[in-house]
C-alpha cells in the first residue's frame, strides 16, 4: 500500500507542539506514531476507552481509508517520539466571520439535499462527494445520523444520479476475473481498486468523528470479522475486545459462554424464509421483514459494519430481504443480502447490498447484482439500484451493465440487427439511465452524420473472448421457483 497516493492527511494545518506523552497524559487530537502492518505510521487518536484487557485508543491513520480506523492498545503506540498535541488556537475559530462561513456552508449543503428528487425523506444533514476520485460526479457520501429514527432510511440513502447505490460490493477480483489494463481514457483497473481500498468511501463530514467504530472484531463462525463503520450494538458491547454473533440467527453475545450456550440450543440452520433458488453452488432465500422482524433487524445490524450511511436498523416492514448462502454440513451460511422495497413507486430492484468481507472479491456481488435482475425480468419490470452507489459498489454494478451490454451488442452485431437504447433496456431489464450511462463511460456512444450511434471497439470484443475462457459462475434463471409477492396495504407498511 503506497500511502503517498493520497494527499489527505490527519490533523491539522498548523503547527503543533511537540512533546513526550504517556499512556495516561495521551488524550484526543494528539498524532501519535503507532504500529500498523509493522510499520510505524502517524496517527490522530479520535477516542479512547477502557476495556476488559487494558486501555485503547481508537486511531485514524495518515492516509488510509476512514474504514481502516481501528481501536489500538497501548502496546502500539510508540511513546519513545513526541507526540503532537492538539493546537486550540487553531482548532477554535477566531471570530464571527468563521462561525458565518460555516453556517452559510451548511446552508449550501442543506440546499443540495432539497434538490435531490425522489419520494423518500433523507434523514442526514449534510453530504459531500468523494474528493479527487475519476467519477466523482457519480458518488455520493451519506453522514450517518444520530438516531435510528426515521423509517425509510433501513437501507443506504440515495438521490437520482447515474452512479450506483450505497454499499459496500465486492469488487469480483478473483481467479475467475479477467485482468483489466490500462484504457485509453487513462483509467487502470487495479490502481483504482487500490486508491479505493486505501481512499474512497471516506466519511466528509466532520461531525463523523463522534461516530467512532464501537466494535472491535466479531466471531462469526470460524472467522473473525473486524468491523468498519459504527453499528448501534448496546453500548456495553463496547467494552469487549471481542462480541459474539451467531452465523445462523445473527444473534449477537457479548462474553463467551453465553455464546457457548445459545449454540447449543440453536435448531437454525439457515435463513428463516423461503428458498426460492438453488443450484450446487448457492441458494437464496427470501424473508419478509414483518415476518422475520428480529432477525432482519440482526442483520441489519450486522450489515451497518461494514455500510458507511445506512441509518436505520429497526423497522424492516417495508422490505424484502433476498439471502445468498453456502451450505456445508453444518448449514446454510450467510454470504451476502440484498433488500428491496416491497412497494417501491420509482421502481428501484435493489434498496441496500452487502457481500460479508470474508466472500468479497471471489465473484458473489455479481450473483447478487444477476439475481436482482432476473427477479426485475419475472416481474416485467426494468430495475436499477438505488443511487448512489458507494464507490466499490458503482465498480461492480459497472462491471455487471458493461459485460451485459457488450454480450448483448456482439449478439445483435452477429445477427446484423439493429439496437436502440431501449431495445437493450427491454433485454437486459435495466432503465434506460443505466444502459446510456455505461455507454457513455466506455466512450461507446458516438454522435456521427446526424445520428447517435453505439460503436463495439475491436479491443472489448477481444476482452469479452478472453474472459468467456475463464470461468465464472451464473444464476440459472430456470431454477428460480418464485413469483412476485401481492401485500397488502397493511402488510407493506410499517409496524409500529
């Protein structure tokens, strides 16, 4: 990881004073140098805590992503260099004219909220775009909100913009993917994936810091998970070094031999809905959050570490959960989720999407995204993801549009038909917003003599080639036994 990449740094502008420090005299807004990945890295401490094993220090490192903070014990810290103390004459403003930049600045951004179409309310105050980042006209970061409180906001929020919506997606970077290289338009692949991993999806807003990560790992399973973002866990779960969650009812422990004990009367072996899919791969199940309250607000709080902005966690009435699981001998293990509206007027096939970090990267956001579709072809209707997408989930809706719509055009080409953007819309059950925007980023939608034209490069023809030699796994639509839900108007609602 190449840190110099970025030029985002933590603390402030000004000078600090430099001086020794202690475990005890250490407080928040020193820059310290603590251990990461073996090497010693500056880091700002943002909060500290007392736990069962000692005291630690939850630290934002020098140029690293806002998901790779992470609560510290003092045996990292090197105490041996000073330590930079917080600067209040630089970090207080001075005067009135500060105060009124940012009352005015808050105003410009309360407007931008007020712009953005759509018939869902936003719970958020303010939001800003990912700096320095090749779309990012197309990403949007939602700051997460103090309370849980307002009922449309289970999943990521989104305005109307043609990227992708909240998320966090794996980005498909397995054996069975085929190596992007540099495009003409200058744009490389890999280097983005890890600008990415090490850069985007960082929470803008300042008032974010007070929403520090309150979990430090969960055992879920046989992996140890270690969370991104804040989830509203109860709040003496935060003086664990470690919590419990079981992998089959997401039932979550603080101490271990309640875990123990739960395990032994667990009778759950997979998600308590109707599977609807299977093949020697994967399954899916469906679960209706009225039904399954309890465990769809588990997983949503399960979820919420590791999505930067889903801000509510507790009224799942109004969705439908679709569950991708693994089965072994043990059961049918949680691979990824994805949630949609049980009535939705904009017709979005995706409200929230989440592959578990342990199965990121092998292939399964694109069986997410593939189901998604195919329960959109069943319903004839055209879908489209909430926008927007975070980062990581605008690369792999992308990926999906653009091999969809590339196989889709070698196939027109090869009968010598015609296409229309509408005809590709009605074929692939994407919107028409969708299918322009992709073309429009893979610079394959041209304007000549008077007319717009789609034009196939010879070099896409070829990776298509080369990636049909590999390998990859497919939802077979045959084998989904499932027919779209009639609700109620009581039963589509809310609950409380």
């Amino acid at each position: 990881m190449s840190p110099g990449i970025l030029e985002a740094t933590v603390g402030s502008d000004g000078p600090r004073q430099k001086n020794k420090a202690t475990p005890d005299t250490l407080r928040v807004g020193c820059i310290a140098m603590v251990e990461k990945d073996g090497q010693a890295r500056r880091a700002e401490i943002l909060s500290i805590k007392d736990t069962k094993s000692g005291r630690q220090f939850y630290c934002n490192f020098d140029n690293f992503n806002k998901r790779l903070d992470e609560w510290v014990p003092v045996k990292r810290i090197n105490f041996e260099q000073d330590v930079e103390w917080p600067n209040p004459d630089k970090d207080k403003p001075k005067d009135g004219k500060n105060k009124q930049g940012a009352t005015a600045q808050k105003k410009n951004l309360s407007k931008k909220i007020q712009k953005r179409p759509g018939k869902r309310e936003q719970s958020v105050t303010s939001e800003a775009a990912t700096p320095n980042h090749p779309w990012s006209e197309f990403v949007d970061s939602q700051p997460q909100s103090k309370a849980p409180s307002t009922p449309r906001d289970l999943e990521s929020k989104a305005g109307q913009t043609p990227a992708a919506a909240g998320d966090e997606m794996d980005l498909d970077e397995d054996e069975n993917t085929p190596d992007i290289k540099k495009e003409d338009d200058g744009f490389s692949r890999e280097a983005e994936i890890e600008k990415l991993r090490t850069g985007g999806s960082m929470t803008q807003n300042p008032t974010e810091l007070s929403r520090i990560r309150n979990i430090s790992k969960v055992q879920f399973g046989k992996y140890d998970l270690f969370p991104w973002y804040f989830s509203p866990y109860p709040e003496s779960f935060t003086q664990e070094d470690a919590i419990s969650v079981c992998e089959f009812c997401l039932s979550y422990y603080a101490d271990l031999k309640s875990f123990a004990r739960h395990r032994q009367k667990c009778t759950l072996q997979h998600p308590p809905g109707n599977e609807i899919y299977r093949d020697d791969y994967v399954s899916f199940f469906e679960i209706d959050g009225r039904r399954q309250r309890t465990w769809c607000r588990n997983l949503c709080l399960l979820s919420k570490m590791f999505l930067d902005h889903k801000t509510l966690y507790y009224d799942v009435d109004p969705f439908l959960f679709y569950v991708m699981t693994q089965k072994t001998e043990k059961g049918q293990h949680l691979v990824g989720y994805f949630s949609k509206e049980k009535e939705c007027a904009d017709g979005y096939n995706v409200a929230c999407i989440l592959t578990m970090p342990q199965y990121q990267r092998k292939g399964f956001g694109r069986l997410l995204i593939q189901f998604s579709y195919e329960l959109s072809k069943i319903e004839g209707k055209l879908g489209s993801p909430e926008k927007p997408l975070s980062d990581l989930g605008l690369l792999s809706y992308r990926q999906y549009w653009s091999e969809n719509i590339i196989d889709l055009l070698v196939e027109y080409n090869e009968r010598d038909e015609r296409c229309t953007i509408e005809s590709i819309s009605t074929a692939l059950a994407m919107t028409t917003q969708d299918v322009e925007h992709t073309l429009q980023a893979l610079k394959m939608q041209v304007y000549h003599k008077g007319e717009h034209k789609v034009v196939l490069p010879e070099k896409m023809i070829q990776a298509r080639e080369k990636a049909r030699s590999k390998q990859k796994r497919y939802i077979a639509p045959e084998r989904i036994q499932w027919k779209p839900p009639v609700f109620t108007a009581s039963s589509r609602t809310w609950g409380w």
